[in-house]
C-alpha cells in the first residue's frame, strides 16, 4: 500500500497560515496582513501593494494568496535548489535516487550511514514504497517541509 501524496499538502500549510494571518477573521487579508505573511516566507513584499490593488476591493483572498505564493519568484528558486540537489545525488541521471545513492552522497560529504539509516531516509521521501526516491517525491516532501517550517 503507498502513503498519502505530499502533493498539495503545502498548500494546505499555506492555507492555515493564510487562516493566522487573517487576524481579524473576515477571510481576507488586508495589505498589512498580506506583507507580513510575505515577509514570513522571504518573498519580496515590494510588489504586494500591486498585487493587492489588482484583487478585489476588499482585500487578498486565500485563492489569490495561494496563487501568488506558488507563481513567486522564491517557490521558483527554491524548486530550481531542490532540483539541482537531487541531480547530484542521482549520479547515473536515471530519474530516482536509490539507497546506494544517497548512502554515496552522504558518504561524499564525511557522513557514514548504516543502512539502517538509510533505510529510514528513503521512507521519509518515498511514497510508492519502491525503496526509491523519484524527483515528484523528492520535491514534494521538501516543499511541504520548507512550507511547514515556516509554521
């Protein structure tokens, strides 16, 4: 049986932050609500006041919020990282990384891990149970992660 997909489940981390910026609970976010939790994220709040003359009158919805967020130059840059650590740890190109990769990677960087612990790493990415990291599984437990350490 596969575990449940990432995919997506940052977007539901992006949903409650959307809730506790929302302070005062009108389901919107005014512009002081919506730099701030731009702020959080590193994202650039210098187009924030455009972004919100261009939504509707009464402020950033979670939709337009969420939208903005993934289309952001820092979700761009941070897929781009992710991407390119994945290609240098899948050192034959075929797509996945498998528990003798990562152990050389890990190795690579002065780091000797039993296979145990290996074993234990691929089960945090792995979500069809092949004992192999895809870059989709790869990339959503990460982007969940960082979205969920900004908690």
């Amino acid at each position: 049986m596969s575990k449940q997909p990432f995919e997506f489940s940052y977007e539901a981390v992006l949903r409650e932050e959307f809730a506790k910026a929302d302070t005062d609970g009108n389901r919107v976010l005014d512009l002081d609500e919506f730099i701030k939790i731009l702020e959080k994220y590193g994202i650039e709040a210098d187009k924030a006041q455009e972004v919100y003359k261009k939504s509707a009158d009464n402020g950033i919805t979670e939709d337009v919020f969420i939208d903005y967020v993934h289309k952001s130059n820092k979700l761009d840059s941070l897929m781009d990282e992710y991407t390119r650590m994945f290609n240098s740890i899948d050192k034959d190109g075929n797509g996945y990384i498998t528990p003798e990769e990562l152990k050389q990677d890990w190795s690579e960087k002065g780091i000797n891990l039993s296979d145990r612990s290996i074993d234990a790493l691929i089960k945090n990415f792995d979500m069809d149970d092949d004992k192999n990291i895809t870059i989709d599984e790869y990339l959503n437990a990460l982007v969940y992660r960082y979205f969920r350490s900004k908690h």
